[in-house]
C-alpha cells in the first residue's frame, strides 16, 4: 500500500458541522458547507489554503455543493434545509454573488449536482419529498433557468444522485463525429433512506423513467457515485450504506448490471466519490478516515492509500 502523508489541516473556522466540501475543476479552490448556514471558500496551493469567500445566503444548513465545469466560469451550486437551491457566481471584481435562487420545493434539497458539460449547462436536486427536479440554464450563463423536468424518484426521498457520463463508457459510435445534444444519452442514479438504488433515463420530449433497480444493500444507502467515463466499454457506480457496506456495481455493452463488495467496514460509510478520471475511489466515513482505492489489470479492487495508517 502507498504511504500517505497529510498535506494541509484547514481550519475551516465554520460554527458548526461541515456536511460537504468539493474541489474546483482544477483542484485550486475548496468551497465547504455547513450547518452554520454559510459556504466558504478557500485558494489552495500546495500545502497552503487560504479563505477568500464566506458566503452566507442560506437560511438552515447547507448540505451539498455542486461546481459547474470551468467552461461556465466560477459558478456554484449549494442545496439546503431551507428548501433552496442558490447559483453563486464570481464576478470581475472577485465578490460572489447569488445570481439565482431556486425556490420550488416544499422539503429539504437534499442533493445537487451538475451534469458533465456536454449535456450543457444543467443541473439536478433531490429533495426529502422523493422529488428529483432538472434545471436547464437558458442562456447558458447560470443566472435564468428553467425546469425541464420534476419527478418521483424514491418515496423514501432523495439523498444522494449522480449523473451518468455523456455516453456508454467507451466508444458510443462506430466512426468518429461531432456528437450532438440529442444523441447523448442522459442518465441518472439516485438513492434514498431505503437500500435500493434506482437509474432513471431521459426519454423523447424530456420525460424521466425508471430504467433499473439495483437491489442487495442492507441498509440506507447514503451515497451513489457513477464513474467518470474511462475509455472501458462498461458503466460503474459505486455505493455505500449506513450498514458499512462499499459496493462496486458494473454493466457491460448489451449485460445487465452485476456488484461486488468493495470492502464491509464496521461503521456507516457516508460518502464514495470517483477522480475526474473515473480509476481512483475514495471511501469515508464514521471512523473520520479516508481510504482510496484502484481496480487492479486482473479486475481486483485493491486499496492504494489509508489515511488512517499514516500516523500522524
């Protein structure tokens, strides 16, 4: 296993729980929600972070953020208690500013995430009524959108969603050309507190149908991940639940989906998240530890890196 080493302690200086944090596209900028009902911002270089931004829009916890693909400039997505959905955006002066507010839900936004660029700009929440909403920027600037789609996703309600990749992993034509909107494929998996995933498709003229249930987890799954396209002719989602159950589930060209265990741990895992390149997956959860992990050429999953063994 590689030796890890701690690169930076941020202080966050938040007042209460942080439920998420997220990188930027290039890995530059740390924005962080919380309980506190702000964001924060931080400039990272290196083992140095520094604060630039406290937004405080929300009224309740923020509990997920969403950066839109650097092509749409420095805009970001936050989901919250209040039943909001806010579009932040950096102007030419360097201050954020709220340059939308989504106010259509009637219970918690639970989930926000924006979909690869090649689908546009375009956005998904989910919310703790089991409504998955599908916000469409009209301009393509992220301060005028509108809703595309809206529905019952999980009677259980909505608590982590993923986009698919723009296409089956691989190769989506026999012979190259310039791919247009209405040829990509738009997928969704979402999950709820109950143990079963769901994947809904997008079908003609923008509806949402239930395509696949994926079945097995014990427990409330808190978190689904689908894999960033890596060049393999197949899909990969990774889950996990509060049971401590990591699973890893593909699906071949024309096969139906398959799972294996990742890893069981002895404490609820809360969150799965894939690298831009779709070949490294991260692993939290109860025991603050961060683990890594790789599938291997012999279709093994190995861990690479355990924060925990560091020792520091």
């Amino acid at each position: 296993m590689a030796a890890s080493s701690l690169l930076a302690n941020i202080d966050t200086q938040h007042e209460d729980q942080i439920h998420d944090c997220q990188f930027d596209f290039y890995g530059t900028r740390l924005a962080t929600a919380s309980s506190d009902k702000s964001i924060r911002i931080f400039e990272v270089n290196g083992d140095k972070t520094t604060l630039q931004h406290k937004i405080q829009a929300h009224e309740s916890a923020v509990w997920q953020l969403s950066w839109a693909d650097p092509k749409y400039g420095s805009l970001l997505a936050s989901a919250s208690f209040d039943k909001r959905v806010l579009l932040h955006q950096e102007g030419i002066d360097g201050q954020w500013r709220v340059v939308y507010s989504f106010e259509d839900n009637k219970t918690s936004v639970n989930c926000v995430q924006f979909a690869p660029p090649e689908y546009g700009l375009i956005l998904a929440c989910g919310s703790s009524d089991g409504q998955v909403t599908v916000l469409e920027s009209k301009n393509q600037t992220g301060n005028d959108w509108e809703v595309t789609a809206k529905f019952s996703a999980l009677k259980s309600g909505v608590s982590s969603l993923s986009w698919a990749p723009p296409a089956e992993n691989g190769s989506l034509f026999d012979e190259p050309h310039t791919v247009t909107k209405k040829e990509i494929r738009k997928r969704l998996v979402c999950s709820g507190n109950n143990s079963t995933i769901h994947i809904y498709d997008e079908e003609e003229f923008g509806s949402w149908k239930l395509c696949k249930e994926l079945d097995g987890h014990k427990d409330w799954v808190r978190c689904v991940a689908w894999a960033p396209s890596t060049g393999r002719n197949k899909n990969i989602i990774a889950s996990c639940d509060h049971h401590g159950e990591v699973r890893i589930w593909t699906k071949e060209t024309g096969a139906d989906w398959e799972h294996v265990i990742l890893q069981k741990y002895n404490y609820p895992i809360w969150d799965v998240s894939w690298s831009v390149t779709g070949n490294l997956l991260s692993v939290s959860g109860g025991d603050n530890n961060v683990t890594v992990w790789r599938q291997m050429a012999d279709g093994e999953w190995a861990c690479i890196l355990d924060q925990g063994e560091q020792g520091n």
